[in-house]
C-alpha cells in the first residue's frame, strides 16, 4: 500500500553549479534528488563531479546560507535540529548536512551518495529553508572527528562552494 503510494511520488530535483573560493580553476556539478525509497522514507541522492581539486580525499558538506561570496558567507554545516549547532565541532558528524568524503584523482572526482538526513521538500529538515543552503568541498579530508574537536578535522578550509536552487519539473 505505502511503497504504491511512494513510487507515484515525483521526484524533487536541485542542483549546484561549484566554483572555486580563491581558485577560478576549480569547477564542478552537483544533482541532488529526492526519491522515495522502497519504504517511502525521503531519500536524496548527490551527485557531485568536480574539476581542478588537488588529489586526495575533500571534505562535502551541505552548509546553512545558500551564498558563496566569499565561501565563509555559507556558514556553518547544516544542522536545523535537534541539535541546531552548525559549528563543526558542536554536534559533527552528526549534522544534517555532513556528506562523505570526494575522492579526487588526475584532478577529478565524482561523488554518488545517498542522505536521508535532508529533504528537498518543505519541512523541517528541508535544504530550501529561508535563506537556503550551498553545497561546500573542502580542501582536506573530514576525518569525521573521532577524538573530537580537532583543529581541520571535519575538512579545513573550504576549496570550492555551490549554492542548491531547486529545478522547476
């Protein structure tokens, strides 16, 4: 009956153009999608390709204020509850927003990964709240923190940043 109703649900769709914070050589796309899985429990599936990173693993993070100028306008990660602590080392990696790493290879790397910590509808875990969300890559890996606050530990600085606007079906 529900995973009926929950496969006739239309899909929401966002997208992210990413440009570097300081290097104009870095570029990428980000999808995100919203799809039911087969519980009808909202799922949104990233899509994240990036050029011009340097190798190694990078930091994603969906963070609070959809504006890239400069990157820190982003602000923290996104965390509207229950917590509601953006800062990466109040409630990491527990935040909504906290992605996994992108591995980066010959300067690229593309990223596919599955959050149910968010939502591109309305409600309270929604990424299109008042002032929005961006999509921010890291210049390091997020270590996802284990022994805690630890200075760069969820990613350090940020390399690249995209603001999410929905997609009009």
């Amino acid at each position: 009956f529900c995973t009926g109703l929950a496969a006739q649900a239309q899909p929401r769709t966002a997208v992210a153009e990413i440009k570097g914070c300081t290097d104009a050589t870095i570029t990428g796309r980000a999808q995100l999608s919203e799809i039911p899985s087969q519980e009808g429990v909202k799922q949104v599936l990233v899509e994240l390709t990036v050029r011009g990173l340097p190798d190694g693993k990078h930091g994603v993070h969906i963070h609070e204020t959809a504006n890239c100028t400069p990157c820190a306008a982003a602000g923290g990660h996104f965390d509207p509850g229950p917590a509601g602590n953006p800062s990466p080392d109040g409630n990491h990696p527990f935040h909504s927003g906290d992605l996994v790493n992108i591995d980066v290879h010959g300067g690229s790397g593309v990223l596919l990964t599955l959050t149910t910590r968010v939502t591109l509808a309305p409600g309270p875990l929604s990424i299109f709240d008042k002032d929005g969300s961006a999509l921010i890559i890291h210049e390091k890996p997020d270590t996802y923190c284990p022994q805690g606050d630890v200075h760069d530990c969820a990613g350090g600085g940020r390399a690249a940043c995209g603001i999410i606007e929905g997609v009009e079906k």
